[in-house]
C-alpha cells in the first residue's frame, strides 16, 4: 500500500509542475494567453493561479507574461528569469519539454517588482560599529522632519570589528537578531559599513543574498567611516586618506555587489566626508564651533583620540545620510542644527560632490 502511495505521488508530480508568480509592490502579471493572469488581489489572497500556476505535463507551456502597475506605482524590474531586461515583458518558453524543464522551474518563480512613484520612506536595517551606528541612530528624527512618514528602522550596533558584515554573519547570536527582521519580508533599504579586520566580500555576498531571498526589492547602502587617529594627520593627508580609503574600500565593495546581482540597487553614503571636511575647517580657524580637534567635552570634532564622533561630526553626518537615502534638498529643510558653521550646506555639498556613480539610483 505505501509502495502504491509513494508511486502515486510521483506520478502526480511527474504530471504536472508548478512555476509560482510573486507580486511586489502593487501590480498585477498578466499573461499573452489570457490562461494565466495574477492579479494583486489573487496574490494576496494566495490564490493557486498565482501561488501555484500548474503547468500539465502534456501542455505547451510557451507564455509571456507582462507586469502592468497600479496607479501610482511603475514597474521596476523582474527579479528572475528576464532580470537583465528592463521591459515589462518576460517570455517564459518550455515548449512540450517539461521533464528536461522542471529543474529550472524548481524554486524559480517569476517575481515582478513594483514601485511607489513616490516615496513615503522605507523599511530599514542598519547594523555596524561605533563609528556607524550614531548616524543611524538620528535617522527616525530627520526622516519624520522631512516628511517621510513611512520610514521604519531597525538600528543593531557592536563595537570594534564585531560590526563588520562577515563577523556578524559568523555569529549565531547575532546573526540571529538580523536574519529575524529580514525574515518579516519588509526591509527594503539595508545599511552596511566596513572594518579592516574583514577585507574581504563574503559577508556582503552573505547577507545579500539573505535579504533579497526574503524581499528582493531590496536596497543596499555601504557606508564607511573616517580614518582613525584623526591628530595624528595633517588635513590634506587626512582628507586624501578618506579619498582612497572611500574609493579603494566602500565603491571597490559596491563593484562586486553589482557584478554579482545585477539590476540591484548597491549605493554609498560618503558620511565619512564629514570629518575630512571638519578637520579642514578646524584646521583654518574656520570651525568657531568647537573648542579643539579632539575634546572630551563635547566641544570637539572628535570625543576621543581613535576618532569617535563628537556631537557636530554626529549632526553633519546625520544630514548627509538624510540627503544621501532620501534625497533632501537640505537648502530647504526646515532643521536648524543649532551651530554658527552651516552644517546643512556642507553636509548638501558632501553628497553633490560624490561620484554620482555611487550615489542612490
């Protein structure tokens, strides 16, 4: 009797496979034939036309599919299949073949990602180091100034190189706090920094393919801070450090994350301008701000002599990570940071110098 039930099963399966349709966003997927529409509202209802789309053995499965948007949303790219095309048409063709076919139909839906044509804010993880995560921390408070009412954030901090990608996705413990909130599916924006300790790709790769497994219209951001031992440095071998350090470190890793997934978006936040450009002004005698390059107080550009961000490095970086993920025309932002130094216009000509290769599609 199992024998049959096993043999039973196998049959069925053999007879017929499945090629699932996701939505993201607000769209629907329709098909050349007419046989094979996904609705939004099918989809969210898990219906079979779109969670299943059942192909019979002995069907000639030659379809298109197109992603057609609701108002106010615009097709942004396929994430399977036809994700190097950026037309909303996908031909699928597996002709009579499907036995030879069915591998590639196995855990390969068609996924349409749809946008909002206006952003409202997004779904956030951050996760870093001391010389990151403040910035993080100041971002629920100027997204809501800005009117990005949408934007909602998970911060995850660790000191030192305990921060870096590759270290936290070789710790169970912690690994287990990130993967939890990209396990709900909502994070659409993810910021990443670096330490010298971990050189290396794979825990980008790693937690990449983590999240795009769980919502594959996410963003990523890398953004790295300032050299260490800011005393230690005039301000043009400081500032010409950060540039090498930016160029050979944060858009070297952005390079291979879009060699390795093509069509997604991979950007920079170039915060750690901020201290180069501070430390000059200091440096000047242009920075009446501060009482020293390094203070203990709170009156410096740095609290301590490894480099962590004393309140006005805190408050300029805060502003160019508003500019750099959302876009601000800081010229207008209705924000005073409280200092005769106008942080708002350094921070908005941080981000207009950077390479605008590297900045947010």
């Amino acid at each position: 009797m199992k024998r049959f039930l096993v043999l039973a099963a196998l049959a069925l399966s053999v007879a017929a496979c499945k090629h699932p349709l996701e939505i993201y966003g607000e769209g629907d997927l329709l098909s050349l034939t007419g046989n094979r529409d996904c609705l939004l509202e099918d989809y969210q209802a898990g219906a079979t036309n779109c969670s299943e789309n059942t192909i019979d053995i002995n069907e000639d499965y030659d379809e298109t599919y197109y992603a057609q948007a609701r108002p106010g949303w615009h097709f942004h790219r396929w994430a399977t299949y036809c994700k190097e095309s950026t037309l909303n048409e996908c031909p699928v063709s597996a002709g009579t073949n499907l036995l030879q076919a069915l591998p590639n139909f196995t855990g390969r839906e068609l996924k349409a990602i749809f946008r909002p044509d206006v952003i409202t804010g997004f779904e956030s993880l951050y996760m870093g180091h001391s010389l990151f995560n403040p910035f993080a921390i100041g971002m629920p408070g100027h997204a809501a100034t800005a009117g990005f009412t949408d934007h909602n954030q998970n911060a995850f901090f660790w000191s030192s190189d305990m921060g870096a990608p590759e270290s936290i996705w070789n710790d169970p413990v912690r690994k287990a706090q990130v993967t939890a909130v990209l396990d709900t599916g909502e994070v659409d924006m993810f910021g990443m920094t670096f330490h010298p300790n971990y050189p290396g790709m794979q825990g980008y790769l790693d937690w990449v393919d983590y999240a795009l497994q769980q919502n594959p219209d996410t963003r990523f951001f890398i953004a790295i801070a300032w050299p260490w031992n800011p005393e230690t440095y005039s301000s043009p071998t400081y500032q010409q450090l950060w540039d090498s350090n930016h160029t050979n470190i944060a858009h070297n890793i952005i390079d291979n994350l879009r060699a390795a997934y093509p069509y997604v978006d991979f950007f920079c936040v170039p915060y750690g301008q901020s201290a180069a450009t501070l430390h000059t002004l200091y440096n000047d005698n242009n920075l009446p701000d501060v009482t020293g390059l390094v203070e203990e107080t709170g009156d410096g550009v740095f609290r301590d002599s490894h480099g962590h961000a004393d309140d006005i490095l805190v408050d300029l970086g805060e502003l160019v990570w508003l500019r750099a993920i959302y876009g601000v025309d800081l010229d207008t932002y209705p924000y005073n940071p409280g200092y005769t130094t106008d942080l708002k216009a350094l921070a908005q000509s941080i981000v207009d110098s950077h390479d605008t290769n590297y900045n947010i599609p």
